[in-house]
C-alpha cells in the first residue's frame, strides 16, 4: 500500500479573517486552480461558505483531458482556523487535504497538507513518481501566485 503526503506552505500579508473569507468561499476554488485542470464545480445552488457535512461535486481534467468527476465531503471546521475536505468518488483511493491558516504578526501562514493514496496499487506507486506529485506541485505552485496576486505583498 503507497500511502503518500504533500505538504505546501504560503505566508499572506492580510488578515486571519480575509484569507478565511476567500478560502472558505467554494465558489473561490476554480479561480486558484489551473486553467489546464478543465475544473468545473457541478454542485447547485452551492452556498457562500463550507461547512461541516458539505459535499461539493466537481469535475476535473487532470490527465489528456479527459473528465473525472471528483465528490468532496467537508469534514471539519473551524471558523478562521482550519477546514479539511475528504473525497467521496474521484481519482484516488484516499483523498484526506486539511487547509489550515495560522495567524503570524503581520499575515497569516497558510499550510496544505494533503494525505492521499494512488488508486491500482504497484501501478498507482509509478503514477505519484511520474506524474501525481508533479501535478500537486503544479496545481499548488498555481495556487500560491494567485494568492499573491490576490494578497499582493
């Protein structure tokens, strides 16, 4: 069994409360991923903020563009202090991401931390080393320069 994590790490000069507004917001998601990543959030009438129990229905691109659906479970929250969202249906055999924001005396460190297995076992191994952890890398390499430019220095 290849159980992996990933962990990214962001300093943002704003607010403990402005970074929890705009990363709380699901409707925000597309805008901090890659266009490449063909992402579309399918759930209706989607609200303003998580919350604890949310599922949130997506579809994504991430390989020759061809469509996954991915379903995510908010699981926990804690209001300016963290959220976590579990995968349901998707790509990955497990799917655990904690998106945590610490406030720091002029910002707010913002840490990822992504916990997942590849689906297929031995083959799933070779896909992290060949693409998977590249793709992480890209998608919240993206994440942080719109961040930046969202919460310019």
């Amino acid at each position: 069994m290849a159980f992996y994590q990933f962990q990214k790490e962001q300093y943002i000069n704003t607010s403990i409360k402005e970074v929890w507004d705009f990363i709380s917001s699901p409707k925000n998601l597309k805008e901090i991923t890659p266009k490449n990543m063909g992402f579309d959030i399918r759930t209706p009438n989607l609200p303003d903020k998580i919350y604890e129990g949310m599922i949130i229905s997506y579809t994504v691109r991430p390989l020759l563009n061809i469509p996954t659906n991915w379903v995510t479970e908010i699981t926990h929250v804690r209001e300016q202090s963290y959220f976590v969202d579990e995968q349901r249906v998707g790509p990955y055999k497990l799917w655990h991401h904690q998106h945590l924001i610490i406030p720091e005396k002029t910002g707010v460190l913002m840490k990822d931390i992504v916990s997942y297995q590849p689906p297929f076992g031995i083959l799933g191994k070779i896909a992290n080393s060949i693409v998977i952890k590249n793709k992480l890398n890209e998608i919240f390499d993206y994440r942080t320069q719109m961040l930046q430019k969202i919460f310019p220095l």
